[in-house]
C-alpha cells in the first residue's frame, strides 16, 4: 500500500454518517457510488474501508451469491491488515477491527464455514470488550458488544463447547440493557451505529428475551420509516411474519420504496410467498416463492420454499408436481436453519402431512386462529390414524389455545401432545413443553416454569432440536432471576 501509516486516520464526518444510513437502509449501490468519491477525496480516511465492510457484509449476508462471496471475501482480510497498521491512539482502532471479525464470522458461518467463523467472533468479542474498557465514552462499542453479550449467554447445550474453548461468557439481560443503552443515547456518537441497534434490538428481545409483547410494543412505538429503510422494514415484516401476525407483515412489505438505489433482494418474494400461504391463497403464493426459488443465488431457506411449494400442488391436488418440488427440497439449498432441515427430513420421510393440520397449522401460523380452530372443531385424536397426527392434533389445539389467551385448554393440550409425542422424532412435544414453560413464567410460577424448560431440554433426537433448547433455556435464565 503506497499510504504510510502516520497518514492514515478515522474521519467520521456527515458524509459518512449519510453513507453508513444509505447501506443499513439497503441502498447499497447508492452508497458504493459514495464510497468512491469518498475514497477520492480522502484515500487516508479509514473510516471508507469501514463503510465498504458494511456493504460488503450486507450484501454477502442477504443474498448469499458464492460468487460474489469468492470475490469479496478476501476484502475483509485485507481490511484487518489496514486497520492495524492503521493509527492506535483512538477509539476508532479496536472498533474498526471488531466490526471487521465480526462481518468476517458471521459470513463465513452464513457460507458454512462454521469454526472460521467461531475464531473470528471470539476476536470481536474481545476487541469491543477491550475497547469498552479503553474508551468507556466511546458507546457505538456498546451496540455490538451488548448483542455479542446476550447471544453467547443463550449458546444451546449442542455448541456449548465451543464457548468454553473459546472462552466466551453472556448475559441475556446484561447484553439486551447495553443495547438498549445505545438506542437512547444522545452523545455524539448516537447515530454512528444507530440504524443496527435499531435493527438488532427487537430480535434480542423476541429470540433470547423470549418477550414478543416486548418486542412488537418497541417496534410500534419507536419511528421506524419502513417505507425508506428496507432493512429495518425487513425485520419488522420478518418478526410479524414469525409470530403469528402475516397481515402487518404485509402492511409493511406493500409501503416499501423499491428502487434503483436499493439492492435486489429475493426474500421480499420469500417473505410475500410465506403471508400469501398463510391465508392459503395457494395462486399467490406459488407466484411469490417460486420467484424466490428462481432468482435467489444462496441456499438458506431453500428446501423450506420448495416444501412449500409442495404443499401447495398437493392441496391443487397434483401429486406430481408436489413429488417433483419434493425432489427439488432433496437436492437444493443446505440443512443450516431449522425449517431447512425439518423439510429435508420431511421430505426424505416420503409421507405427506395430514391436509387439515396442515391447513390449520397454516392458518394460525399467520395469525387466524379463528379459522383454524373451525377446521379442527368436531374432531378428535381419533380421527387421525397415523400416531404423529395425534400427537400433532393435540399441539396443535394447545397452540390455537394458547394464541387465543386461553390458558388452561392451552396447557391440557400441551400436556396430552407431550404425552403422546415424548418419544417420536417430530418436534410437537418439546414444543408443548416450551409453550407451557412460557406460560408459567408470564404467571409469575417461575419454578413451574422450569419444569417444563428443563423438560423440554432433556427430549432426545426432535426436529429443532437446538432452537428449542435455546429458548428453553433462555427462559430458565430469566425465571433464575426472580
């Protein structure tokens, strides 16, 4: 590099808080045209390498191109090694080199490279750490670290190894109230890494706090501007979608400004395909995830967009075509989240679902618990012949229960599903014990709460087996704490 290294230096300038605002809206090609005229202007300014590994990172993140990843990738190598022979005596130094690991880590977990990853995380986690301690007046730290904090202390039982060996420890609390810090900041540095906290902050809450009303009040009365900023529009409609509520989810992705400016993203049409099924409006949603599944370079939720697509051609009634889009969920797309590898697994099995859960599964996964309790009312477990629909029969009915607000017929369902489900490989059971440990614990019976959380642990060899156990475990934090 012709710079020598008393030239270099950070300049976060109004510019720059502009280009950072334009990648974590998604309006990446904006802001690489920026980033260039930037690095024109001030070559030294290193703060232009740390926009152009926000970017990169986004990119690589949401849309998964190998391609682009084999391009890419050796950037944040070669960031790193700007950085540190960059100038040491500011914040700006461990900060930029934190930011660094981290886009590094988590791309390389993204493209499964999973302990390239764990190494670099553990190199963030400490350079925001030391960093903390170094410039305690220096809060951007704190939006990173604090996310850091909480997601090691809610590391599933299956990779608790790693964090010994690499010597991480957390708090959820801890973590989500550095966070949320941040968010309220109003020094000088509030703004410099606003627009991710703003972002990171609801997921905390509803993935490892396990406080949906939390979360969904936080995202309601802070002003996001979904219609401008596509990221966060994403996490709004993503939570919505997730937890019962595709009509939000859709009031959002409809007012999102679509441009030139913003980076093609193909899980809009996932997300479109995921609420139009929701309300089993079979056309559209065969249009939006077959979209998806055309245009989408990566393999996250790959398998899951064409088992649903399978659902879809059996309820037309075309065994055929559901048979091929189940051939295309054996071969594409990877087994890295836990909807992919339940539909791997339900494909391999060869069986297809019972057509009325699953159309009542669908209908109170979008919300309508209504319509979802009409098509089960009438039956019991002895209209289903095959032992998992029963068992399925009876989570199902508890979840509609539990959606409705309705306690005790919630709990006696659970409570028959995990009776009938203990040993079998489906995921209803352990399911129905989280859900009974989450309503003790909004009763304030903490230790009743564990039961079920340790319960819902200790089942062997269940679909999602880790992101349960998570959860299950998170909620034995919280109930600790009372």
């Amino acid at each position: 590099m012709s710079l020598i290294a008393q030239s270099k230096q950070y300049i976060w300038n109004d510019k720059a808080q502009q280009i950072y605002e334009s990648i974590t809206s998604l309006r990446i090609p904006e802001a690489r045209k920026n980033i260039l005229i930037e690095r024109k202007a001030n070559p030294a300014n290193l703060v232009n390498e740390m926009l152009d590994s926000y970017a990169d990172f986004y990119e690589l993140f949401l849309n998964e191109d190998f391609s682009e990843y084999q391009q890419i990738n050796p950037q944040f190598e070669h960031r790193i090694k700007m950085f540190e022979s960059g100038p040491k005596n500011t914040p700006y130094y461990q900060y930029a080199l934190g930011l660094e690991y981290l886009h590094k880590s988590i791309i390389a977990i993204r493209f499964d490279k999973t302990w390239e990853g764990a190494w670099d995380f553990r190199k963030a986690y400490f350079m925001f750490k030391e960093n903390r301690k170094t410039y305690p007046n220096f809060t951007p730290n704190d939006a990173y670290f604090g996310a850091i904090t909480t997601v090691v202390g809610t590391i599933p039982k299956g990779y608790q190894w790693i964090a010994n060996i690499l010597g991480l420890s957390g708090k959820i609390s801890e973590g989500n109230a550095i966070v949320l810090k941040y968010i309220n900041s109003k020094d000088e540095y509030s703004k410099r890494c606003k627009n991710e906290a703003l972002f990171i902050y609801p997921y905390l809450l509803m993935n490892f706090e396990g406080n949906s009303k939390k979360a969904f009040n936080f995202i309601e009365s802070y002003p996001y501007d979904f219609k401008k900023n596509q990221m966060h529009a994403y996490m709004a409609a993503n939570l919505y979608l997730n937890h019962q509520q595709s009509n939000k989810a859709l009031t959002v992705i409809q007012q999102v400004e679509s441009n030139a400016n913003y980076l093609p993203l193909p899980f809009w049409n996932l997300e479109l395909g995921y609420a139009y099924l929701n309300e089993l409006k079979l056309d559209k949603a065969q249009k939006y995830l077959t979209d998806f599944t055309q245009t989408f370079k990566g393999k996250f939720y790959v398998k899951d967009a064409y088992e649903r697509l399978s659902w879809i051609a059996y309820f037309q009634g075309d065994l055929k075509k559901a048979e091929s889009y189940r051939k295309m969920v054996l071969s594409n797309g990877n087994q890295v989240t836990d909807a992919d590898k339940h539909a791997f697994q339900n494909a391999k099995k060869g069986t297809w679902p019972n057509p009325l859960l699953l159309k009542a599964r669908l209908f109170s996964d979008g919300g309508y618990q209504v319509q979802a309790l009409n098509l089960l009312n009438g039956k019991s477990s002895n209209d289903f012949p095959i032992e998992a629909d029963k068992t399925e029969f009876a989570y199902r009915l508890g979840r509609i229960y539990d959606l409705m607000g309705q306690d005790e017929p919630a709990i006696k369902y659970y409570l028959s599903a995990i009776e009938k489900g203990l040993h079998q490989p489906e995921y209803f059971a352990a399911r129905a014990a989280l859900q009974i440990g989450n309503i003790y614990e909004n009763k304030g019976q903490f230790s009743k709460a564990i039961e079920y959380y340790n319960i819902c642990i200790d089942m062997k060899d269940h679909a999602f087996k880790n992101s349960l156990d998570q959860k299950a475990k998170s909620g034995i934090q919280r109930c600790l704490k009372q």
